[in-house]
C-alpha cells in the first residue's frame, strides 16, 4: 500500500493498457504471471497503478449512474462509496476467498504440494474481472438506459438482460484466466460451469417479463436514501 504514495513509480501506461486486454484478449493479461512469480516471488500484481485508474473508473461511471439516477451530491457520495466499498472489496473479498479456497482444496495438483494460491492474486482476479462489467453496466448502459432499457418493450428487456449476461460472462472467462495461468492448478475449467444454469436464469427472465437493468438501478436508487 506503501506505493500508492509514490505516484512517479507507478506504470500507468501498462495498467491502461491491461484494461484494454481485459476487454480484447484478456488472456494477455495473464502472460506474465509465471514471470512475476519468478522475479518477484509472487503472483499478484505489485504496482498500484491498476487500482488508482480502477478508482478514477469508479468515480466516472458513478457519476454517470447519479445523473441518470437524478441523485444529489450527498446520494452520489453514499452511491460511489457502496460500489467501491460494499460491490467491489467486500462483496470481491468474499468471492475471492471463496475462489482461494475452492483452489486450494481441490484445484492443486497432487504432485505439486508445496505451492499455493495466494490470496493476493486471488484478489486480482477478481479485480481483473471487475473491471469489464463496471463498464458495461455503469458506464454503457447508461448511454441506452433512458432511451431503451427503462421500458416495457421485449426488446428493451432483450438489450438490458443481454447486457448483464455478457458482464457475467466477461467476469466468468477472466477468472478462469485467472486460475488457469497457474502451473500448480488443474481442471480450472470447473470454474466455467456455473454459466450453465445463468444462461437458463437468463433466458427465464426474458420469458418472465423481469428486467435487470430496471430493477438493479431501482435498487441503487433505494439503497442512497
């Protein structure tokens, strides 16, 4: 955390760069990951840079969602501080924990006993994975939102739940990325399958007439006041 202060030593530009692979190839992310663990005796990432631009993505896209959500100043502070602190760190702690254990237990090879998955990169890929769906959901949804989602048309319903599903995905495939760089884990593939039953809940929304989009930023809505 001690880099954060040290803004000059910080390499912005392949940050910025990995936010871009994580939309266009994000298996690129993770082709230095063995590399690190070589040079640097650890998997997760070092350098703060990633974190500092995730923070600057965390205030644009919830101001976006106050504008569009007609939130004072005071309910875009109590917004921008659930989405960093509730949806992202505690909500991704969990998550991670959860993938850091799963790894643990019945991911690593047999013959590979001495090396576990660090709960630190654990953390990054679930951040990795983050950063597609913010996005997506806060960011170009908000450009549909009022025009198309907010209403009771099948294709508004189609385009809003679509959205969602493609965020899911995104944040499913990078985390399998994820865990499938590391030498010492097999059959990371596991971690793709619960797409299979979110791709019925997907298609039982649209039949159902339930909105995400709609329904998500209505809980936002609620959550501020």
């Amino acid at each position: 955390m001690h880099r954060l202060l040290h803004v000059n030593q910080m390499d912005f530009e392949f940050a910025f760069w990995q936010m871009i692979y994580l939309f266009l190839s994000p298996s690129k992310v993770y082709r230095n990951v063995v590399y690190r663990k070589q040079t640097k005796n650890q998997y997760s990432r070092d350098d703060p840079a990633f974190l500092v631009l995730l923070g600057i993505w965390f205030i644009i896209s919830s101001t976006g969602l106050s504008v569009v959500l007609r939130l004072p100043f005071v309910a875009f502070i109590k917004f921008l501080t659930w989405v960093v602190v509730i949806d992202c760190v505690a909500i991704g702690a969990i998550i991670a924990t959860l993938f850091w254990f799963f790894a643990n237990k019945y991911l690593r090879k047999r013959d590979i006993n001495d090396e576990d998955v660090e709960w630190g990169f654990a953390f990054d890929v679930h951040l990795n994975a983050f950063f597609p769906p913010l996005l997506i959901l806060h960011v170009f949804q908000l450009f549909f939102f009022n025009v198309l989602i907010n209403h009771d048309w099948f294709i508004a319903r189609l385009f809003g739940n679509t959205l969602w599903m493609i965020a899911v995905i995104y944040y499913a495939y990078i985390t399998f990325l994820g865990y499938s760089s590391l030498p010492h884990l097999h059959k990371t593939q596991i971690l793709l399958y619960p797409l299979i039953p979110i791709l019925f809940f997907y298609i039982i929304t649209l039949i159902s007439g339930i909105n995400i989009c709609r329904s998500i930023l209505e809980f936002y809505h609620y959550r501020v006041y």
